[in-house]
C-alpha cells in the first residue's frame, strides 16, 4: 500500500502475501470467493464493504461466533440490512419511458440489494442449483427472438463443472441425487451432493404428490443449508426465517461464514463502512487505486491497488465503472464498446397459490424445500399464435408462505372487512398456515435497451448521482408467465385447493419497481469475446482495462432459468483461478489449485438454550 492510505475499520491479519495488493469491492458472492482464491495464493487482499459487518468471529482463528440476528419481523420491516431506500434509491423508468424523454417515474427501491459484509448471502434462503447447459448456449440451441440480444457465454457448461463441485462442497450442499429428474442430469449432470436433504416441508410433499399424477417431477431442491453438521457450522433447526434473514445458527453457508472467513484466515482485511466512490486508472488505462468514502464520517480515503476486483452486484458495479469516467475512459470505465450498465436482466417473478382446506405450517422450514424444473424446458407451444419462436420459463420453488405480521396487513388491506372479520381471518389463516405458494424465477431475456446509467438529478446521501434503471419486460417474459401461471394454477387446483390463483408479470396487474424485486440482478458487464459486443473477457477481465477483474453477476451474458448466485460464485472462482495462476490453469480446472476445504475449525458455542438441529449445540459439532 502506499504511504499514508488510510485503513480505518480493519478485521485480519496484516501479515499478508507479496504478490502484490488486490482491492476487491464488495463482500458478496462473487467478491468473498475472490478474496479467498487471491488470499490462498500470496496476494495482499483488502476487501471493501461499504455495509457493516453482523457475523462474529469472521477471520477468528477461534471460529465463528453467534451471530447478531434471527427471526425477527420487526427487523425485516425496518429493512435490514439491506440498502436503505430513502437514503441510497434508485429511480426507474420504462424503455417507453426513456424514449419519451422522462427522466424517472419511481425513487426509492428498484431490486435493493443488502448493503453488508456477506451481500445477498446475508438473508439468502440458499437454494443453489446449478445453471444447465442450454443456459450457456441459448442462441446456438434455440436461436435469436426479435428484440432481445440472446447470446452464447463464451465457455460451456463442462468448463465450470469443477468449479461448481469445489463451491458445492464448501458451502456444504444438500440434495437428493437420486430423487433428481433424468431430463435435469441430462442437462446438467454430477456426481452425489455432499450431504444429504433436509427435512421435506408438508406443504411441498401435499403438492409432489398431485404434480406427480400430472406428469411433473417434484423434487427437493439443493441447498446450501446444512443437514447435518459441516464445516464446524450446525445442522438447520428449521425455524423458518431463512428469505430476508439471517440465519441465527449459522447453519447456512454464504459468502461471509464459507469463503470471507477462510480468506480473512489466508490474510486478506475487511474493511467495513468503505462506500467506492471512483476506479482510478492511469494514461494507459490500467486501474492504480481506489477511491472511497470512510467511516460513519464519510472522510475520503485512498488505496492503491495492482489488480481491482469489482463484485458490487450487476446494478453497482456498472454504477462504479459510470463514475469512473476519465480523459482515458470518457464513457465510463472500460465503456469503449458502449456496453456499460447495457443487458440488464432481473428474473421475473409468477406467483401461483393454493388455499388448502388442511393446515400446512408452510411457514415453517426453508422457505421453499423442493423444485419444480419443467418450466427450464423451452416449448414452442405458442410460436404460431405470438411470433416469439420459443418460450422459456425458470424454477419453480414450491412450498412456501407468508409470515404473521404479513397475513396481518394483508387482511387489513382488503376493502370492505370489519375488525371481527380480521379476527376470523387471522385464526383460520388461509394466507399463512393454510398456504401452499409456488414462485416461478422464469428466463429473463437481455435487451440492450434494458440498462443502467446515471441519474442526472437524484443523489444519494453521499453526494453521488444514484443508478437510474430503465427497464421494460420483453413480450416472451409475458407469455412465459402466463403460459406457466395457468398450468401452475391448474396444479394448485388439483391439488384439492378451496381457492387457487396465480399472479403473472408484466400485465398490468403489478407495477414494474414490484415485478423486478426477486433481487435476482445480472448482465451490465457482459462477457464475451468480442470487445465491440462486451465489456469483460471469459475470465472476467475488462477488455479496455484488464488489471480490473469482475466477479459479480454482471459479467452474465444471458440471465439464466435458476437461481444465480452458485453460478456466480463458479465464475468468479473461475476467473480468480486465472487470475492468481493463469489462464492455462483455470482452463484445465487443475485440482490443486481448486482448494480443498481443509480441516473443520470448531466455532464458538452458542448462548445457553439456543439449540442447533436436532438436540446437539452448535458447540458440539
């Protein structure tokens, strides 16, 4: 580092490699998996987290401690420990929108993601399939759709193979094998899961079981969440509070407790309340520090690096390279191609429920414990009727609920109910205990009009202008969702439901800022071999700038049919892999280099009467 760059808010050890110093921006999926890799492999790694950090012991040789959070809806409510959206909006507009000349037409949460140490993997439920090969090679397999910009990734699906098994058995997998479909191995095969599946919830099983009489194969879904103990972190207890929160035993794997702890133990320091304002980049183009804004104080800081590692998630890390502007980078950093912040891609969410005459306690357990894969298959059911060629929807997560104090405000939504009725409602709780809720994550096809710039008025509360979105669904992504939406609302049916329903994108009955909250995000930094096309090369490097190394999922050329972040934290390791020891290396995927998990550290024990699964404390693991 240079003399005089100031540190403020570092955890580990600063006894570090000499292979020169990495700056890594963002503590998430792909950020924490970099900092490891490059960590393990001798180079000075400082990691910065504009959030705070709310895991114990991270970087401690004595292990993990008990973490600050738990079930607790009145936290969710207050927006932890996302960004805040008063504080840091964003604004939105439509692609007809911009073509008229409207700067925005919403501020405030447009897909959020937490602003902490760990990012989304903080209050993540953990499914983690892997992507199928289609998913890498959806232009050579199905062909292009008229005005969207559908691509191949420039690797295919064989090429991150040992890179998902090396995440897999980090995180701690569970899955079922033997359960899984024959047309899911054919698309993506593998070996057994590392550990075995968790506890199926009630809900799901009442449900396999119709869509089995349908010709549809339910399945449990693999999870980072462990079934047992693993990596000296406790077997889950199930206590339901898994999407939007922490988890209170650490029992679910995640960037922070899987793969920043052990890089935090190779030597690489956490430096917290550190808010990326600007890449710096020299005459040639090549990054040489990072700017940044410290502490509660906001003081500006300084830190050189050699290689910068962006990961702050597809929607701020094109927002960084925008700032990063320069005589060198005019557009923004690495914008020759004028692709910055282009091909922007959130999944698009279709709701179906089922009100079932039993209870089902479906707000128990892990959010969503099985899948439903057959919509990741392409029909061309509708091609002749809609002039899109194919359709494609994405998983669907089986299984789940709302919580109390959301069954609450939502019966007190409703128009016309007395307060006795509310009463009722609530004691027989049909939008809770007797829910059965499916969410279809469908495809969601890259435009290039769907991007990322600069909002010309609105600033956040550190002076910067905010990330505005311009964003409009594609007519596939409506037709998928009602194309599924009726098929998953006929299963509900049979299911021998009092009431079903399902609730489509992107037709009139949500508003946009809503239907783009899966907090799924990629795209904005495509990769890709042809710099005129993409931003990043297949290992993550910017074409115009090629010590400045991406890791997020904005280097995703197309959005995928699953959930990202097992992908994203393959690529990045991937990408790190090359970095730290060639391409050559992370192309044949060299085993010693891949890392093994090494010895499983004890953690700390939890207070007195806060029980792991099972009977044993987390202590006793």
């Amino acid at each position: 580092m240079r003399p005089g760059t100031r540190t403020p808010n570092c955890a580990g050890n600063p006894e570090v490699g000499s292979r020169g110093q990495v700056v890594v921006i963002g503590s998430g999926a792909g950020g924490a998996v970099a900092a490891w890799v490059l960590a393990e492999a001798g180079f000075e790694v400082t990691v910065l987290e504009k959030g705070k950090n709310y895991f114990r012991g991270l970087g401690d040789a004595a292990g993990l401690g008990p973490p600050v959070f738990g079930g607790d809806e009145i936290r969710d409510a207050r927006g932890w420990p996302g960004m805040d959206a008063f504080a840091e909006p964003r604004t939105l507009r439509s692609q007809g929108d911009a073509e008229d000349g409207v700067a925005r037409t919403f501020t405030g949460d447009v897909n959020l993601l937490p602003g902490t140490v760990g990012g989304g993997t903080t209050h993540w439920d953990a499914k983690v399939p892997r992507f199928w090969k289609l998913d890498l090679a959806l232009r050579s397999r199905l062909g292009p759709v008229e005005g969207a910009d559908v691509v191949d990734w420039p690797f295919g699906y064989d090429d991150l193979v040992p890179y998902y098994e090396r995440c897999e058995a980090l995180l701690g997998v569970a899955g079922d094998l033997a359960a899984t479909p024959e047309f899911v191995l054919e698309e993506a095969p593998r070996g057994p899961y590392p550990l075995p599946p968790n506890p199926p919830m009630y809900a799901a099983r009442v449900f396999q079981e119709s869509a089995r009489q349908s010709g549809y194969q339910v399945h449990p879904a693999p999870e980072a969440i462990n079934s047992r103990p693993y990596d000296a972190r406790p077997t889950c207890n199930n206590c339901g509070y898994c999407s939007r929160y922490g988890c209170p035993v650490n029992a679910r794997g995640g960037a922070a407790v899987t793969f920043l702890h052990r890089a935090m133990r190779a030597g690489a320091r956490l430096v917290t309340r550190a808010m990326v304002t600007r890449i710096v980049t020299d005459a040639k183009g090549r990054a040489t520090h990072v700017e940044y804004l410290s502490g509660g104080e906001l003081q500006p800081a300084t830190i050189a690096a050699d290689v910068v590692v962006l990961a702050a998630s597809a929607v701020e890390s094109a927002r960084i390279a925008l700032l990063s502007a320069c005589s060198r980078h005019p557009d923004g950093l690495g914008n020759r191609s004028g692709r910055v912040g282009r091909t922007l891609c959130f999944h698009v969410s279709t709701f179906a429920a089922a009100v079932m005459p039993q209870r089902l306690h479906s707000y128990r357990g892990r959010a969503a414990s099985h899948f439903m894969l057959e919509p990741c298959v392409p029909t061309r059911d509708w091609s002749g009727v809609t002039g899109v060629p194919w359709l494609r929807g994405g998983v669907v997560e089986v299984g789940g609920s709302s919580y109390l104090l959301d069954e609450a405000k939502l019966y007190d939504e409703l128009p016309f109910f007395r307060r006795a009725q509310h009463k009722q409602l609530m004691r027989s709780s049909p939008l809770r205990d007797r829910l059965l809720g499916l969410q279809m994550l469908g495809e969601d096809l890259p435009q290039l009009a769907n991007r990322v710039d600069l909002d010309p008025e609105v600033r956040d509360v550190y002076g910067l202008p905010v990330a505005r979105v311009t964003y409009s669904w594609h007519r596939h992504e409506k037709l998928a969702s009602l194309y599924w939406g009726l098929r998953l609302r006929k299963l509900c049916r049979d299911a021998g439901s009092e009431w079903a329903f399902f609730y489509p994108a992107g037709l009139g009955l949500t508003r946009a800022e809503e239907a783009v909250s899966t907090r799924h995000q990629s795209g904005t930094l495509r990769m890709g071999p042809d710099p005129e096309r993409s931003v990043v090369d297949a290992f993550g490097r910017m074409h115009d700038a090629p010590n400045v190394v991406v890791t997020d999922g904005s280097v995703f050329p197309t959005s995928g049919a699953f959930n990202p972040t097992l992908t994203i934290m393959a690529v990045a390791l991937r990408s790190a892999t090359a970095l730290a020891h060639g391409e050559a290396a992370a192309r044949s995927a060299d085993a010693s280099l891949l890392y093994n998990p090494g010895p499983l550290e004890r953690h700390r024990p939890l207070p007195e009467g806060q029980l792991s699964g099972g009977k044993a404390r987390a202590g006793s693991a």
